[in-house]
C-alpha cells in the first residue's frame, strides 16, 4: 500500500489552505507515489471495526522502521495520577523500542480541559508525525485533530474519549463494558442481592459518563440490587471518603460500593474500616493500579476492573506507526480490561500490564 507523509511542521493552516488540501485528489505519480489528502489517511481506517489488540498485533506484525526525523508526540493528562503515569510509560517505552522520537506533554490536573488543549496546540505547532492524545473531555482537542487529519497526521486516542471524528484510532477499553463489568461482579457476590452505591469521577470525563452508564446498564439485569446512591467524587480520595461516609451513615445496610477509579476507592474504603464493615461490604474500584492490588491483597477492597495502559499505550505507538506506513488500521483497538480480586490478584505482583 502506499506510503502517508509525515507531517508537516505547521499543523494550524489557514482555512481555506486546509480546505484546498482536502478537496485535493491523490497524486500517483507524485513524490514516491504518496497520497496528499487527508482522505487518504481517513481510508486507511476502518471506521466500523472494532478489533481485539492481539488480533491487530498478529494481522499487521512489527511496524516498520520509521524515517529518521519521525517525531510522536502524546498529550497525556496529570502524570500525579498514577494510571496516566503508566500510560505514558508503555508509549515511551515502545517509541524507545522502535528508535522513534517522541515527547509528552502533561497536565496539572484531571480537569485541566483548557491547558490540555493549549499542550496539544502546542504539540502540532512542533512538527509531530502523529499525535496520541487522552483527552479529559471528549470532544475537548477535536479542533486540534481535525487539522491534523487534514494533513494526513495520524490521530491515536489512547484509552479515554474515544471521538467520532473520521480517521481517528482509539486504543483501549469499553468504558460502558468497564462499568458493567462492575455490576455483574457485585451481583456474583451478592446473590440474594441488596443496596449498593457508586462514587462517581469528573462529570466532564467521557470516563466517568460511560462507566456510570455503563454500571446502571450492568444494574438493570440484575433487579435484586438497588442503586441507593450515585455521587461525584470528581476523582479525589478525600472527597470519595467523605461522600462514601455520609451515604454509609444515611444506609448503613449498603452492600456494595462501585468507585470508578481505584484512587477514590481508598477512600471509601476508608470510610466502610471507619465503620467497622471491611469485609462486610463489597468495594469494586477501577483502573488496577498497583496500590489497589495491595489493597485487595489486605482484604480492603474486594476487586477492581484492571486496565491495561502500557499495552494501551505501545500499541498506540503501534498504530501510528502502522498508518505512517500505509496500512489498513481499525478505528477501535480494544485493549479488555478484566476483574482482578483475591483469586488472580498474585499473578500481577507489580506494576501494570
């Protein structure tokens, strides 16, 4: 297949410049026959598959080595979370592998939309040959992606806020399966059923929304299990303690928390210890980050919903690498995520797969 251009320095482009580039037709006989459109680049993806990262990884074998100039550029979000830390690991890690070069661009906060979105800007306007992103909200950096794309820069949403926008990759999990995964778990623990309570994050993370749908979803097939409360944490432990506490203490017969990360979940578990309740109550965090494991390794939390964010984030190197080269790439590379609890937790004894 054809080979798509790097990009070029300046991805911010006068309008009209973007709109001739699009109507442009591909050129065969051009520079080495590379096309010159973003359409080309949206045709390499395949907008209706949704395909197991293994099943990628086997079709299309090791990328190819990249031009020497080649640059990857991932605009991450705060790295004092621990799961984006380890995000940014599994991409940096593969760039090294594959001898590309890279840079990350971070955030303060997990609600900082505004200043990830001037660290995007800031990463077109540095000649990136692709740009990988986790976006706080999820149509917060479609600008930014819109005229990447409209210069056959490849755009890879790694693992939060997958887009609509045509062309685009997203590599990671269903967030609504991550939430109803959740469910089923909790009603496999609680046959004869019972309260149970979420502490939702940020209201403005894709996240957060799909896993809360996601839980409900999961809730809905298991009518003995009643959701009695649902609060925004907005993803800080201390705020989760506090909220987890008052719905305790206003339904003390509460059978279950779900918490959308494992961040939160220490504070609610926190807050069934204050309470006497460890072990009484069921506690399904999210994300699996290495201090949940020793969580439930202690018998504080019964599980979480592990993710896999340096799979996530060498396989998204992996995609743009794939449609640098020309080849044919699904719009969704689902990286599972899957239960961890007592059972299985001793096969994960260190960081994050």
């Amino acid at each position: 297949m054809t080979r798509i251009p790097r990009a070029a320095t300046q991805l911010f482009a006068a309008t009209a410049a973007v709109a001739m580039l699009a109507a442009c037709s591909a050129t065969p006989d051009g520079p080495a026959g590379q096309p010159s459109q973003s359409g080309d680049l949206v045709s390499l993806v395949d907008a209706a598959a949704k395909t197991p990262i293994k099943d990628v990884k086997a079709s299309l074998g090791e990328p190819a080595a990249p031009a020497a100039d080649t640059k990857l550029c991932y605009i991450t979000r705060t790295l004092s979370n621990e799961f984006w830390g380890f995000e940014r690991d599994g991409f940096e890690a593969e760039a090294k592998r594959l001898g590309v070069n890279y840079q990350t661009f971070d955030v303060t906060d997990e609600s900082s939309i505004t200043e990830q979105l001037d660290k995007a800007k800031s990463a077109a306007n540095q000649g990136c040959s692709a740009l990988l992103a986790s976006p706080i909200s999820a149509t917060g950096l479609d600008t930014v992606f819109t005229d990447a794309l409209a210069q056959n820069v490849p755009v890879v949403i790694l693992n939060d806020a997958k887009g609509n926008i045509p062309g685009s990759v997203y590599v990671g999990p269903d967030a609504l399966t991550i939430g109803e995964t959740a469910a089923d778990y909790i009603a496999s623990k609680l046959p004869e059923g019972g309260k149970v309570a979420m502490i939702e994050g940020d209201p403005g993370s894709s996240n957060a929304l799909n896993r809360g749908e996601g839980f409900k979803n999961g809730l809905a097939k298991h009518p003995n299990l009643e959701l009695v409360a649902s609060q925004t944490a907005k993803w800080d432990q201390t705020r989760a303690q506090e909220i987890a506490t008052a719905m305790l203490t206003a339904n003390p017969d509460i059978k279950a928390f779900y918490s959308q990360n494992d961040g939160m979940a220490f504070g609610v578990a926190a807050a069934i210890a204050a309470k006497n309740l460890t072990g009484k109550v069921v506690l399904v965090g999210t994300d699996g980050i290495p201090q949940a494991k020793k969580e439930i390794q202690a018998g504080n939390m019964t599980a979480t919903v592990s993710e896999q964010p340096v799979t996530e984030g060498a396989s998204g190197v992996d995609a743009a690498l794939w449609l640098m080269a020309g080849k044919e790439v699904p719009a969704w590379i689902d990286v599972p995520a899957f239960i961890i609890d007592s059972e299985n937790v001793g096969e994960y004894p260190t960081g994050m797969p």
